[in-house]
C-alpha cells in the first residue's frame, strides 16, 4: 500500500431497481444517502467530502452533479463528480481519504431510465468525425468485441451459456423480487450477443462511504472493508485502434491493484468477485485479463463450475449486470457487492469466512474503462 | 501528513472564438504537448491523468473524454474525468493533486479543451442545467442566473453600472498584455455602457466571451522533484464548497448564501487558506485569479477572497487597488472575463497563478509575486475550487 | 486548405417524475390556482417551491403552507437579447418570496413596460410589492402563474 492513510468501506447502500413509486431523481438521491449514512451508523455531519458519478445524457441534465449537491448534502460542503463512471467516483473518494486530508468520503452514483432511448443517449458518445453515423451504442460495441473473440476462441458460445446460467442462478438467489425471468424473444438483438442475454436498463442509485484508518479506529468499528489495492485504466477511444479480442487495459489494472495489494496469485488469494458481465464474452474476457482463467480453460468452465456459488472462488453472487442493469452504476456496484462481501454484510448472497475480495469494474464502449479493486477483511499494516 | 506537491509544467493554447484547423482532441493535444515541452517530460513519464471536461453538451459528444483518451496519451494507464460545471477545471488540477498526495502516483496529468464556439447556443445548453422540477421552466442562463447576482449586490451595497464598467477596462487591458487571451483589445468606461444590454444591468462588454482552446498541467510528488532538481512551484492550499441547487434558496429569510454574494466561495478559500497557513490574505498574497465569467462577479469573488470587505470591493477597484502596478492584481491574465473555454477556463486561472509565481508569466507580471490564489466557480454559481499556489 | 464542418443535433426527449411533492404542488397549482410551501419541521423554514427536504437541514419536509399571492421582489433580470429555443426578448423575470415564505419562487413579471431599461429597473426593484396572477387555463406549470407590481 502506498497510501499515506489506509482507505476502508464503512457504509454501503445498493439500489439496484427502483420502479415506478414516482420520486424524483433527488429523492431518491437523498433517500440513498439516508440508507448509507444508517448503514455506517454516522450522520452527514461527519461527512468532510463526497464525490458523485453521473451520466448527462441518461439524465436529461446538461450538469447533472448540480441535481445532487442538496441531495446528498452538498450544501455547504466539498463536492466533485466524475461523469467518466461511477468506478471512478469510488477511485477518487479514495485517494481523498489516502492523502489524510479527509476522514471521510461520500461517494454516490446513479442511472435513471427517464430519456426516451438510453441507446440514442450513448449514441451521443460516438465522435461527430467518423463515427457519429454509424448506429454505435453501447451493445453494438460489446457486439463487435463479442464477435471479435469468437474469431480468436472456438467454443465461445457454450463458455458464455454456461456464465449465463450461473449468474441467473445466482441472481434469483440474491436479489429474488428485483430479478425478473429473461425475456423469451428468441431473437438476437445484436449478433453474435446471445438472444434475451441483456437485461433491460431499470433505475437504480448506489452510496458508499469511505473513511480512513484513523477515522476507523475512533470509532472502533469492525466491519470495515480495507481497500488493499485500487487500478484503474482505459483503452484508446477508436474501436478500431484496438484488438477487441483482448482486455490490455483491464491487464494494467490488475497489474496496479495486485501490485499494491501484494497478490501474485488472484486464485490463491481472494475468495469472491464481482466482474463487469454487460455480456458474458466481458465476464470471460475479464476471467484472462484478471488473471483467474485464461481463454484456453474456458471451455472446462461449464463443466467444473469453479466459478459458480459453490465453486472454489464464486464470481458474481449478485447475479451481475446479467440479472440487475442500472447501466451507469453497474460498475460502482460490482464493487459495493464487493465490500458488502468483505464486511459479511451481503444477505442472502453472503458467502461466509471472505477474507479479501476481487472486484472488477468497466464501461464505455467495450469495455473502454477498467478498474480494479482489493478488499481486505482485515486491516493489514497501516500504510505507508 | 502527506508531502508536498509541485506544479512542473504548464500549457495552453491562445484562446480563440474559432479553431477550425483543429478537431476536439486536436485541441486538447496542443496543450498537452506545450505543458510537457515546458515540463522537458514525455507522455511515458505520466503516471496518470486527470480529464477537465464541464458539459459534453457544449463540445456536443456524450462522454467527450473517451475521445479525449489519445490526445492526452492514456491509453493503460489511470484515466479518469471530473465537472463540476465552470469550476472543472480547479476541481481536475486538485483531484490530479490528490492521486499525487496520496501516494498514489508521482507524476500526473491534467487537461482539456473547449470549443463552446461550437455549441450553437451556449445559453440554451446552459438552460438545461436547472432542474426540470421548477427552475428550467424559466428562461433561465448563466448571464441572467448572474444579472440577477448583481441586481442584488447592487441592493444591498450600492455598485453601480459604471463601477461593472471599470471591471470589464481593468481586464481588457490586462488581457491586452497577455497573447493567449481572446478578447485583446482595450476598451473604455463610454464604450461599455455603448454595449446592449444583453440582460439587465449585464451590457455586452460585461460579459465574457466563448473561446476554444486548451489547458493542461503536469503535477509531481516533492520527491520526484528533488530527486531529479526541476524547477517546481507549490499547491499549499486546496478547498471546494458548495451552494444550494436553487437560486430561490439563495434569498428570502435565513438562508445559508445570499445570491448577491458568494458564500461557498468564501468558505471554500477559508479551507484553502487554512491548508497553507494564510491568515491575512491582504498582506500574504500578491496576485489572485479569480473566475468571473462577468464583471459584476469580480467583487463578491475578491470579497469572498478576504481581499475586500463585503461590499468594498467597487470602492477599492475604483482606487486602482486591483490592477496591474495596484495592492493585489486581479486577473492580471484578463480572466474569464476575456476568455472563456469553460471545461479549462478555471485550470487557466491556476495555470496563470502559477506562471506568476514562477516570474514566468510574460507582459502580465506582477512584480514579486510568490504566493497567489485561484477560483473556479461551477453549476448555478454553486461550486466553488480555490487553491493557494506559492513560489 | 478546404476546412469541413457537420451540422449534428441532439435528438432525446426525457420524462421525468417529479415525486409526491412537486406533484401535489403543481395539482393544487392547477386544479385551484393556489400556491403552497412546505415546512422545514427542524427549523420551521417554509419551503416555496416545496422540496420534500430541506437541503439545509436534510430533514424531511413536514406540513403543507398556503402562501402568497402577494409577496415582494427579491432579484430580477430584463432580457433584451434572443437565445435559441428561450422566449422573444425582451421580457423580464426572476425570484419572488410569497408572503409566509421563506425562499424564493421564480417567475416572469408582467405588467411592466420593459422598453427603457432605466425606468423598467425601477419598476422592479428589490423589495417591490407584487401580486401572483394565475392563467385561466393551467397546466401544472410554473407558468401558469405571473407576478405583477402591486403598483402598477
């Protein structure tokens, strides 16, 4: 750890569905925020800063911090946002609280369904130089990286079947009245994207709140959940810049966050993930790129289930993106899951006695955003 | 506590109503490539990056950073944006110091780029920034969100058109000292008051320009520094804070800001201030730039600086006290008054303070600067980065 | 050299839910042109427009206040320049706080001859006496209501 304070999960609160109970946007900002601040057992008067994450164009707000500063009690307090993704809203909360200026952070990001079509909206992202007119959402790019790696890997489609079934499977477990049954269209959207694999976009809000060692001892508190190591990374912008059949970016992060949190061997060393699955071909890809199954033993993983709920290292007890898709605040999920698995706070999808955690977050066009972070049960040597 | 960090190298571009000759990323490039020429540094030494982006409406790309990504030489490395509105670019410069502080990295990298020529209307993309609720239903803009701040500042301490006027010659004729700013040319107090009105009192000449061009800065730890004996200036003091969403909240009875004033700001410095040890920022400080998209906000941010008591500022700036050769120089640059590519104008404001304080910063000097500050305000006059920069 | 450019609009249209609040608000707004604040309980502050919180406190919002329809002018602007998609100019507008209100609601003033700026500033001075009028036909909507000088 290179830290000058040691950064932890205090508090989480995960949203993963909110439908039709009419609040608005701040409302559900600022009941968020309650649920985070209860579940830490802190009051906002002990919050030094927050950092939120948004999208502009999924919420119809051409700065949508500003929506969030009464919200999440902004007023009168230090506030940044960093609409790249929700990940990094939990990156830069944590380097807040490294740098010992801050005891505390908030971090809060969000995905409202309200704009008439969220693909148009990501639309938007393609560049008006050369890729503007091509009909490039976000489920095209993840097409195209599918399709990609389907020329680099035979037998992909069973690998991906079999990630399907296992975090449906798990989905129903740990979120059973927010998950609903796939659609039975039969009909791909997007080839080669398995036919009624996406989940449907549905609102959802998650809060974390982080605090520093000195902050934790205080206040003795045991159910921290340590950030060991943090890596965060992009690819270049142009699709066609990169081999889409490979992660080099989600590598580096990895590489960062190992690094920091002194891991050579992942398998050896956490006992649960998250992983970015907007499609199964990224929870595979993510498997190489992290280090835990290289594309030669996917085929095998249908058969052992070593990444299944009783597998030796379950990824994806929530169900994933697969069964919940807030779209913009899947990854600072992934990583709430996480710490909520660390601190033995995860309900019904808790696995028991984790002592450290993997989690993997991306976004953008496929996968143009990787970050990666280690949670530790127990708080090992103060930092640097 | 954490070591210090220095500011190594700066670029930007000479700002411009148009750039044509250059896309989005082109322009964020040509700054990068001038702060890492002034820093002696390749793009292999950055560690990390730090994107200055306010709306991507204004650019008109969703998520405009991920275009950005090649032109700021990220590809694998640690990459991540942040807005807050027009105080972007301060809050990009301080969270690329927090990577820094916190252990986290050596050498980072800020920057960005505007073209809000570009945008058609700035105003009316500047509309959709209130709530749907109850704010976007009015013709709301920026230029009348801050009309509105000076027909209160004018009520409550007597400013008048003339002293907005004596704002907008003090600035253009500093900017005419400066080659990078837009709006060059010197005007007069007659000349002001020619303007149209655009929004009552704000005339034409009150208000800033739209610009395209680019900032970016390079960042390192003390360490790295000394180990390698650069040449290096100190962010001491850094500090944000926040207002209420709602103009509405801003007045009325017992609310926590007046919108005649600038109540985050201030409590945003006092963080800043205390950081690096500035109790009396009139006899410690020796240059400020401080973001004021028009004239009439100069004063509450000079007020919110402890460089004026409230309601002072008109007075002090009609003695002179505020320009170039005066007490304490404000926006010797000519501010955002003269320049305003939104997404990197307050990155230039802590750019130009910290050129000041290296004595590098052209016709514009301010003799014997070594300890300056810099504003960036964002949202509905909402957010508020301050920071301390010293020699 | 031959320097391109390409026209490209944002084509999205958003359907936002107001919450329980706003929307018993702009009911009332509607249905029986009143208008009505909610209180702060922690420091009894009444709320116009009506959030259900306060983002002082962050408290809830308890009970509801009938406010208005007089009140006094707390800021205004008078357009005189036309931006894309906003109204012809010139016209003014800006905050109000209704009599039994603690903050200010925004909406246009009519009523005033905008055409000397000097002479309509004076008009709409801090601290002017107004009264609310409310369209005939309403829609929920903070434009179904005016404010217009008491004076005239």
């Amino acid at each position: 750890m290179p830290y000058v304070v040691k950064p932890g999960v205090i508090g989480v609160a995960i949203m993963p569905r909110i439908e039709g109970d009419g609040r608005s946007l701040e409302e559900l900002l600022y009941d968020a925020t309650q649920a985070v601040l209860k579940d830490a057992g802190i009051t906002i008067e002990d919050v030094d800063g927050i950092v939120v994450a948004s999208n502009d164009q999924y919420d119809g707000r051409a700065i949508s911090i500003m929506a969030a500063s009464g919200s999440v009690g902004g007023v009168d307090r230090d506030i940044l946002s960093t609409p790249s993704a929700g990940e990094h809203a939990f990156v830069l909360g944590a380097l807040r609280v490294a740098c010992g200026q801050y005891r505390t952070q908030l971090v809060v990001s969000w995905s409202p369904t309200e704009a008439s079509s969220i693909p148009e909206a990501q639309r938007l992202a393609a560049d008006p130089y050369f890729h503007r007119r091509l009909p490039m959402d976000e489920q095209a790019s993840h097409a195209l990286q599918a399709s990609a790696l389907m020329a680099q890997v035979p037998g992909l489609d069973a690998a991906a079947q079999a990630v399907l079934r296992k975090n449906r499977a798990n989905g129903g477990r740990a979120y059973p009245d927010l998950v609903q049954a796939p659609a039975q269209s039969g009909k791909p959207t997007r080839w080669p994207l398995p036919a009624d694999s996406m989940a449907p976009p549905v609102t959802g809000v998650v809060a974390i709140l982080l605090a520093g060692e000195d902050f934790v001892r205080e206040q003795g508190r045991t159910d921290t959940a340590w950030i060991a190591g943090m890596g965060w990374t992009t690819e270049p912008a142009f699709l066609g810049d990169r081999d889409l059949g490979e992660a080099p970016a989600l590598r580096e992060a990895a590489r960062q966050a190992y690094a920091e949190a002194g891991i050579d061997s992942p398998l050896d060393s956490v006992q649960v993930a998250e992983i970015s699955d907007a499609t199964p071909f990224q929870e595979l890809m993510a498997y190489e790129a992290l280090g835990l199954a290289p594309r030669g033993e996917w085929a095998a993983l249908s058969e052992d289930n070593r990444f299944g709920a009783n597998g030796s290292l379950p990824v994806n007890l929530s169900g994933g993106v697969t069964c919940l898709n807030p779209v913009f605040c899947t990854g600072l999920i992934r990583i709430a899951e996480v710490a909520n698995q660390v601190r033995g706070r995860a309900g019904r999808h808790q696995k028991a006695g984790v002592k450290r955690g993997l989690a993997q977050a991306s976004s953008g066009m496929a996968m143009q955003y990787q970050t990666v972070i280690v949670f530790d049960r127990e708080e090992k040597g103060a930092a640097a | 506590m954490s070591a210090r960090v220095g500011i190594i190298g700066i670029g930007q571009s000479a700002f411009k109503a148009r750039r044509d000759d250059a896309s989005y990323p082109d322009l964020v490039r040509e700054a990068v490539v001038t702060a890492l020429n002034d820093a002696n540094m390749e793009l292999d030494d950055i560690e990390a990056v730090v994107y200055s982006l306010s709306p991507d409406a204004m650019v008109g790309i969703g998520n405009a950073e991920r275009v950005g990504v090649d032109a700021v030489g990220a590809r694998n490395k640690r990459f991540l944006r942040v807005n807050t509105g027009g105080a972007t670019g301060i809050s990009s410069v301080a969270a690329a110091y927090y990577h820094v502080a916190a252990g986290a990295c050596d050498v980072v990298l800020t920057a960005g780029a505007d073209k809000v020529g570009e945008c058609g209307d700035s105003q009316t993309v500047l509309n959709k920034i209130w709530d749907p609720t109850y704010e976007r239903q009015l013709p709301l803009g920026t230029i009348n969100m801050l009309a509105m701040s000076a027909v209160r500042y004018m009520h409550k301490y007597g400013m008048t058109e003339e002293d907005m006027a004596r704002v907008v010659v003090k600035n253009r004729w500093q900017a005419s000292k400066n080659p990078n700013a837009h709006l060059r040319k010197e005007t007069t107090i007659e000349e002001v008051f020619a303007s149209r009105y655009i929004s009552w009192p704000v005339k034409l000449f009150d208000c800033c320009p739209q610009s395209s061009g680019g900032c970016a800065m390079v960042l390192a730890s003390e360490k790295y520094i000394k180990d390698r004996g650069l040449d290096a200036v100190w962010i001491t003091g850094v500090g944000h804070c926040s207002e209420s969403y709602y103009l509405g909240d801003r007045m009325g009875n017992g609310q926590t800001a007046d919108h005649a004033d600038a109540f985050a700001l201030r409590a945003s410095f006092a963080r800043a201030f205390k950081m690096a040890g500035i109790t009396d920022p009139r006899k410690q400080v020796q240059v400020a730039e401080l973001y004021a998209p028009f004239s009439n906000t100069e004063f509450h941010s000079i007020e919110a600086a402890g460089l004026a008591d409230l309601g002072q500022a008109p007075a002090m700036m009609r003695e002179g006290r505020f320009q170039i050769g005066g007490d304490i120089p404000v926006n010797p640059s000519g501010g955002t008054l003269c320049t305003n590519a939104i997404a990197v104008t307050a990155m230039v404001r802590v750019a130009e303070v910290a050129q000041q304080v290296r004595g590098r910063a052209g016709g514009h000097q301010v003799e014997g600067a070594r300890v300056g500050i810099a504003s960036g305000n964002g949202g509905d006059h909402q957010f508020f980065g301050t920071m301390v920069i010293e020699a | 050299m031959e320097l391109l450019k390409r026209k490209e609009a944002w084509n999205i249209t958003y359907t936002h839910a107001l919450g329980e609040t706003a929307s018993w608000f702009y009911v009332q707004l509607r249905d029986h042109a009143k208008i009505y604040g909610k209180r702060d309980a922690k420091t009894g502050r009444v709320l116009v427009p009506p959030r259900s919180f306060s983002d002082q406190s962050l408290q809830p919002t308890t009970d509801w206040v009938e406010v208005g329809p007089g009140g006094r002018i707390e800021t205004f602007s008078i357009v005189y320049e036309e931006f894309q998609n906003l109204p012809p100019p010139p016209y003014a507008f800006g905050y109000v706080l209704l009599d039994g209100a603690d903050t200010a609601i925004g909406g246009f003033f009519k009523g005033v001859d905008l055409t000397d700026p000097k002479a309509a500033s004076e008009k709409l001075k801090i601290g002017t006496r107004i009264n609310t009028k409310f369209a005939e036909k309403r829609v929920g909507d903070v434009l179904d209501f005016w404010f217009e000088p008491e004076a005239g």
